[in-house]
DNA sequence: CTGAAAGCGCTAACAA
DNA sequence: TTGTTAGCGCTTTCAG
C-alpha cells in the first residue's frame, strides 16, 4: 500500500508541532541551515517523512524573493519558427544543466503583441530569477526593456542594433568565412552568397564572413541575393542569382532550409551540383545528409549552445561576472561542394 | 524618455493610498472585480498608472492557491529524444493557446532520476495547476504519480499499461492500417513491417494497424522485425527482414527515422525503391520529402495535438470533464510505395 | 458600495 | 542552539 497523498497539504507547522520543535527550528532542517541540534534535526525529518510534508514552493518564494525559474523567451511573428529542431536543442541543452539544480525553466514563445505582453510584463515584475533571450529580430523592444531589467539576462547570439552584456553565440561569421574558403580552395572562381534575413545577427554575421573569404581571396565579393531562411526564400534567392550571373559557380547559403530551396532551383535549371556549381549551406540540419547531393554545410554547437547559456546564466545569478561566450563551428564536408 | 523601472516592487498599498482608497478597493479594481464606484475604479487606475504597478504573481498564487502555470512533462531516458522537431511541434501547438490565457508553460524533460525525482515533486507540491504528460515508456511510474495526482492531469498519446481518463492521441493504429492498405493497394504481396518500440503506446498502436489491414486482405502478417524508432534501428531491422523474407516486396515502417535507415539497407542490398519494393513510413517528418525516393508516409497532426492538450487542459481546470480525442492521421503518397 | 482584518506557508532577524 | 516575531504582497470573507 502506497501512502496516499493527503489532499490538503502538510504545512511546517504542523511538522513543528509533530516533531516538538519550534517552526523555525523545523524551517532550519528543512534547508539543512545550521544551527539544530542533532537529536531535533532527527525529529523534524521522522516527522516530515511521516507526514508526507512538502515544501510549498510559492510560499517559500514569496518570503525569499526568489522564484526558483528562468525563463527562455523567443520573440519573433511567425510561431512556426520554433518548430525550428534548432530550438529543441538548445532547449535540451538548457534544459540538462538546469537539470542539476533546483530552477524549473518557463517557456516563453512571444509571438503575437499578447505574447510579446506578457514577456515584458515578466521582465518587469520579477516572475523569474533570470532570463534567457533568443532570436531577437531587428530593433526588438524586447531587447532594450532585457537590458534595463532587474533580472540578469543572457542572450543567445547576439542582436543587431547593441553588444549585449553577457551572450554566447556561434562563430557565425567564422563559419562562414570557413564556408566560403572551402569554395575557393576547391576552385570556384564566381562564387554568390543567399543571405538569410538581415535584420538578424546571424544573418548579418554569415554575409560578413562570406565578405571576408572573397576579399582575402581577392574575389569579387557582390554577388549577393537575399533570402529569409526558409526553404522558398531559398528557391526564389537561386532564381535571381541564376539570372544575374548565369555563369556563377558556387554558393554559399546561410542556411540548410535554403540551400535545399537552391538546389530544387539549380535542378530545374539543369545545373549539376557540384559539377557545374558548388555549394555550401549552414546549420547542418538532420536532412542535409539526404539531399541530393549530400549537402557541404557548417555545423554549429547547438546543444553546447544551450548549455552555456544556462551556464552563464547560473553564473549571473551567483553574482559574478562571467565572459560572453563565443562557439566554434565546424565545417561538414558532404557532397554538394 | 521611458519610466524608468523602479527598483523596487511596487504594492497595491501604494497604489490604493496614491489613490486614496482601501486596499481591498484597489485589489477589485485590478482583478476588475464588480461592487467599485465608478470614480474610485479610475483613481486607482490612474494611480496603477503614474506607479507603474505590476501585481506580484507569486504573492497572488499565494493567496489563491493557484499557481499560474502548467507544466508540459516529457519522460524517457534518453535527453536526445527531445531533440526531435516533434515535441518542438506540439509545444508551438501548446503554446499557442496558452498564449491566450495567463498561464506559463514550465517545461520538464525528466531524463535523469534527478529529473524524474524533480517532476515527481512538482506533481506532489502543487507547484502547477495542471500537466501533460508525454511519451511515457512501458510502465512508467510517472503514469501513476500522475493519476493520484490531485492536479489536473492530461496525457499526450496513450501509454500502454492504462487508459488515461484525458488524453489525447494520434490515430496512430489508423494511420498504420492505412498505410498498409496503401502498400496492398498497390499490388505488394509479401509485406513486412519494422516496428517502433514496442513498450510504447505508440509503436505498439502502429504494429496493430499494420495487422489489421494485412488481416483484412487475406494476407500475411507475420514478417516483422523490430526497430526502435532510430535511424540505425531502422537499418538493421531493414537487413534482418532482407535475410528472413528476401522476397519481401513492401514494408510498412513506424517511423520515417527508421525508414531513412531502411532506405540505406534496401540500397546496400541492391534492391530498387519502389520498384522491387515499396515503402512507407511514418510521421512525414521533413527529411521526407528529400530522401531518394521521396517517401510516401502517415502525417501526424502534430500542432493540433499540442493545440488540443492545451485545450483540455484548460477545460478540466475550468472543472469540466472533456473527452478524450483521437486526431486523425493522413497518408502522403510520394514515390517509395 | 466599502474597508478592516485575517490569513496563504514560509523565512529571517533578533533576542534569549 | 533555540524560539518569537514580523513580515513577503495579495485575496477574501465579513461587517458596515
């Protein structure tokens, strides 16, 4: 027989009265504090084990100012865009460091003007001991209220408009330098670029290393189209470089979801990859080992990504002053360049 | 220039003395709750207003015994298992309507003991109004923990060794029994199946749907081999009903991972997809679509399946009493079978 | 319609 | 090493 859980919940002042002791001597147990005698602190815990008692979390929190959670925001229109594995595995990696202590971790998905509220209404009351912020797009308010928040705020990469204080983010720019080089090396000689949204750092980042390769190389950095991230972005981006410059011979694509969109485009202009054209995308998604060819890409840590966020966190929370963090990333040499 | 945010939190005290009415006064007018005098409902608006009030939540919590929050609990040994995009999926389905209310969504992947002990007291201490639960292998403890459970609870998929009161599921046993029925539509006469896991309700469902349909047309349903959803299960099982069945000439496949596995074996083996045989898999992740050939699969309603957990959730905790919901799934002919 | 007062369950000075 | 005493900020009877 299994003892059942009393609907009422068992308070630390009936433990107290059961164990006979003061509550605070009860309290002190509980968070093992100092300061008991050995034969009480034996009492409280019989008594707490008899009784079945549990800490109330809330109530705890409300005398500690502590609220023992963290939240992780992403703000951003399109709620699809989580559904991105990029997300799951930070969230895993987040998730297993958060795992060793006592903080439970609050999704925060901020899409719609009501979601976005909500975030900022967190930010300000204090819902959360700590906050980590994720693709912020743009000149996002969310970022600057983020800053001037009470709470410590670590950002995943690093938005446009300012440094945050404290971010870890991938080499983006690095690996895409890595990217680019890789075209050189193997001997393209018109190399374009798809750039992913702009108004994003790792947008941004990625054509900057893609820059910095051909202008090292002394090749001619300008041929650039712009895409979203998203497989049709890609698509429509290949179309418009295949008409600008008919005679280009390979691609770097900031990321894999438009590099598949390239190479249906390349497909339906009869070009070969990486015969004719090579190509290098970024991410490294699980399909870009399935595409046809197999697809040159740029892995980054995500589940690293994750962890040191959480990390960081952890690290502000206990007062000190950690160091941004940034990620190597990995070129993947498949097929397709 | 932006109110700075106060360091301080600021209380209803302040707000109904800036306002110059009784705490209790001011407390209605922000839970906007009837029996305020018009004129003293604006003066304490206005005066949330110039203050900058935001109610403390946790002291809220405290006195409503609610806590403002349900936890999305996932269970399994395995962290990397939350990697895949469909719990990324089904948290966008969650959170889309939570956004709609008050609620924070907390998540919980209890991988460890550590994190099953840290689930296991969050069902104990009340600290959520309610939970889902997903994925719960064989005869997961969770189940039960969660069945006792004074708060509200609803499962995502069925486990095997019970019936949940609120659940909702996939017609996965459905989805199966037409996937098959596809493969004999087609003229496939010596089918077989590889199997997910066999401990969950899932895999178990799919196995049946493939019986049944077999079942139906008169056939055998005997070759199977058992997988485990991954990838390199998929393979392995692929090669193992090769060397029992070499004359097998469809196969239904419990997931879309093993399918891509079974893909690698069926080509080392010489065999032409589908020409000598026809597959199908299931989930229509997105990989599916750039396999070579694009595979024919079962596509899950996965948003929607987040989406109506949500909703349950909420009409259990508004005290109604829904019904479970099997969501219907839908097979996707490409060119493997 | 209004306000006083009694909690919700726990922690943390402080005094003993 | 102990226990007493105030809170933490909000809600909610219950009289008025």
């Amino acid at each position: 027989m299994v003892t059942d859980t009393p609907k009422r919940q068992v308070t630390l002042d009936e433990v107290a009265e059961r164990a006979g002791v003061s509550r605070s001597a009860a309290s002190r147990v509980i968070n093992n504090a100092p300061h008991v005698s050995r034969a009480k602190r034996e009492a409280v815990l019989r008594a707490v084990d008899d009784l079945g008692y549990v800490p109330n979390a809330t109530a705890r929190a409300l005398a500690t100012q502590q609220v023992g959670a963290v939240v992780l925001a992403m703000s951003g229109e399109d709620p699809a865009m989580f559904a991105d594995p990029f997300f799951a595995e930070v969230v895993v990696g987040i998730s297993s460091v958060l795992e060793e202590t006592d903080l439970e971790l609050v999704l925060s998905l901020a899409t719609s003007t009501r979601g976005q509220a909500r975030l900022e209404q967190l930010l300000r009351t204090h819902q959360a001991d700590g906050v980590m912020l994720m693709s912020l797009h743009g000149d996002d308010p969310l970022a600057t209220l983020a800053n001037k928040s009470s709470v410590p705020v670590v950002f995943g990469g690093r938005p446009l408009t300012f440094e945050p204080r404290y971010y870890v983010d991938a080499d983006n720019r690095g690996g895409a330098r890595a990217a680019t080089e890789h075209l050189v090396a193997t001997g393209r000689r018109r190399i374009a670029t798809i750039t992913g949204r702009l108004d994003e750092g790792a947008g941004m980042a990625r054509l900057q290393g893609f820059q910095d390769a051909l202008a090292v190389a002394g090749q001619d950095g300008g041929r650039v189209a712009h895409g979203d991230f998203s497989e049709d972005g890609g698509s429509r981006a290949m179309d418009e470089l295949l008409e600008r410059y008919p005679d280009l011979d390979g691609v770097f694509i900031a990321s894999d979801q438009m590099a598949i969109g390239a190479l249906r485009a390349l497909g339906k202009s009869g070009r070969s990859v990486p015969g004719e054209v090579g190509i290098v995308g970024f991410n490294d998604i699980a399909t870009a080992r399935h595409t046809a060819p197999p697809l040159t890409t740029v892995s980054q840590p995500i589940n690293s990504l994750g962890r040191e966020m959480a990390r960081m966190l952890l690290d502000l929370m206990a007062g000190n002053d950690p160091s941004p963090l940034i990620l190597p990333t990995r070129l993947v040499i498949r097929e397709s360049a």
